[in-house]
C-alpha cells in the first residue's frame, strides 16, 4: 500500500512478544490464508523511506496449501528466481535477493 505498483515479499509487523517465525506465519495465514513452516532464516535488510524505516526478515517458507486469496496486495504471484529479479521490487526488498540466491538453482 506504501509502494504502488512495486511488488514486494509478503509480510508484516511483528507483535510485542512475538518471535520472527511467528509472525511471518501468522502474516501468511491472515494475507493469504495458508498454513506454513519456516525453513530456514535468509537475513534481514534494513530501509529508512524518510517517513518511517523498515527492519526485513526474510525466511525460506514452505506453505503447506496453496493460497485461497490475498488480503493486502493487489496482484500474487509465484516467481521462479529468474523472473523475481527482473521484478520491480520495493527498495527495502531488492537487497534480500541476493540473500536468496543462495538457495536457488537456476539450472
């Protein structure tokens, strides 16, 4: 909703007292309705936009159900690694893709 018409990785606030784990898969359930599990956590970036700074986790997900809907976002889409990094991603998203390449085989 900050950056229209970027695409940008699904997430959101953690709660006080919440763990990272818990709050992207509480995020996934409420935006998209889907159960999940936590692979392994990829890093974090952090983005000041001038009215407010983002702190990113990125984790590796495995949803255990294909996504029903989407609350948040206007467009979902599920993108090899190729195409990912032709996307225009927001700003505080870009520099989590080369943390994710690591992960990735683009055989």
């Amino acid at each position: 909703k900050s950056q229209p018409g970027k695409w940008e990785f699904i997430g959101g606030k953690v709660n006080e007292g919440e763990s990272l784990e818990s709050a992207i898969e509480r995020e996934l359930f409420e935006e998209l309705g889907v159960q999940s599990k936590i692979i392994d956590y990829v890093g974090n970036n952090v983005h000041n936009y001038g009215c407010k700074t983002i702190k990113l986790h990125a984790f590796i997900v495995e949803l255990l159900e294909a996504p029903q809907f989407s609350l948040d976002h206007d467009l979902l889409m599920w993108a090899p690694f190729k195409k990912l990094i032709e996307l225009d991603l927001a700003d505080a998203d870009r520099p989590i893709i080369n943390k994710i390449r690591q992960y990735v085989t683009l055989s």
